[in-house]
C-alpha cells in the first residue's frame, strides 16, 4: 500500500490518514466509535467514498459520521487521489476503481468487516469493486442511475452487480434517478421525500433539511445493525 501518515484535521473530529495507492496519494478520515484509535467496540466499519462533484464534505457523509460512531460503527470518509490533489474534474471510473483498491488495506486493518459506500460516483465505485474486495455490504447514497434526462444510458448493472447486501439512499427529485425508476432487485431503498441529488429538499415543502438527515441516518443505522453476523 505505500507510505502511511497520520495527522489531525481541522475539517471537524476526526484524524486523517494519508496513503500511496496507484492512482497517487488518497486520504481516509476516520470518525471512530467510542474507545482507543479506529475501532474499539467497533461493530464494523463503513467505508464512504465522494461524488465527482464534491468531497468529504457533503451534508450526507457529515451526518453519517456524526451519527453512527455513537452506534458502534467506525467510519472512514475517504478522498480519491484526484481530489487530495486538488483537481476539479474526476478521472474515468477505472482510475476511481484503482484508488479505492489501493486505500482497502488501511480499511481492513482492525480486522473488522468493511462495508463499502459512498455518494454518486462514489456509490458506483463500491458496488463495482464490493465483491472483488470482500466487502461485508454496499451502502449506495444518491445512486446515479442515468445521466440527467437520459434515462436509456441505465447504470443498473453496477447496482444490481455488487454480489453483497446493498443498500440505496435516494432523494425523491434526484435528476440522476428517482425511486420509481429502480428497477426491482434484490437491494434496499430508502427514500428521502423531495430531495435532490445532494439531499436538499425544499423549505416549503416535505421534510425540513434536518429531518431529511435523519430519514439518512436512521435507515443506515437500522440496516447496519441488521446485517447478518454484525
């Protein structure tokens, strides 16, 4: 895997963790459950990688990482090699695959099983690799099933294809597929009424945009907390 380095971040509670992988060097922040460094009394760890749009800052990766350490989970929000970089545009979904496989070593070094997700792009790169990397599970945030307006150029396949439990988080505006259009399989989906692609919902109308952190995080806690063997 390369070098390691670790050092606190200023980008609220958590310690970072720098690290080489093929695709140049990516960062893991840890929010660790309650106890000594990155997973005592651990249950598991959820593993969330960002969109291409955006980072580890994102109002759904922030509250899952406030929320679930308290429950036992260790979560690890993870920066992609072009993003630590500080380039604005992702590279092709290939080179995402590389530095996700590159950082599985750091997220597997407690011992305690992995469940691999993120939001957009990020959710396309944890049900591709899931099963290749022995992922407990796949938690998928803002799934883009197509390009906006462009409902024939599906990417159910990666979906449907992860080969473990899935989970889909799924604004009920999101332009890149609302929940009607998933097709059926055997994975679970949560809707956040009224929410768009990066779960804000509107001020007058369903839930407020706390509210609609909690739909995200109490779904994930009750499913974690389900998976067989955890």
């Amino acid at each position: 895997m390369g070098r390691v380095t670790t050092e606190e971040t200023g980008r609220g509670a958590g310690t970072a963790e720098t690290a080489d992988t093929d695709a140049g060097p990516a960062r893991i922040t840890w929010f660790p459950a309650p106890g000594t460094t990155k997973a005592a009394r651990a249950r598991l760890v959820l593993a969330l990688g960002h969109g291409a749009g955006g980072g580890i800052e994102a109002r759904d990766l922030r509250a899952l990482a406030a929320v679930l350490p308290a429950h036992g989970v260790t979560v690890a929000l993870v920066e992609q090699p072009w993003r630590v970089a500080g380039k604005r545009l992702a590279p092709a979904p290939k080179t995402l695959d590389t530095g996700w496989r590159g950082l599985w070593p750091a997220l597997t070094a407690a011992g305690l099983p992995v469940v691999a997700g993120g939001r957009s792009a990020g959710a396309r790169v944890a049900c591709r690799t899931a099963a290749e990397l022995g992922a407990r599970a796949v938690l998928a945030l803002s799934f883009p099933l197509h390009p906006p307006g462009r409902p024939e150029k599906s990417r159910a396949d990666e979906l449907l294809g992860s080969g473990v439990p899935t989970l889909v988080v799924q604004g009920g505006h999101d332009p890149f597929g609302r929940p009607a259009e998933f097709p059926p399989g055997e994975y679970g989906l949560t809707e956040v009424p009224y929410a768009d692609h990066g779960f804000a919902v509107p001020k007058k109308a369903g839930p407020s945009q706390d509210e609609a952190m909690e739909i995200i995080t109490g779904a994930v806690t009750g499913w974690l907390s389900a998976l067989e063997g955890v």
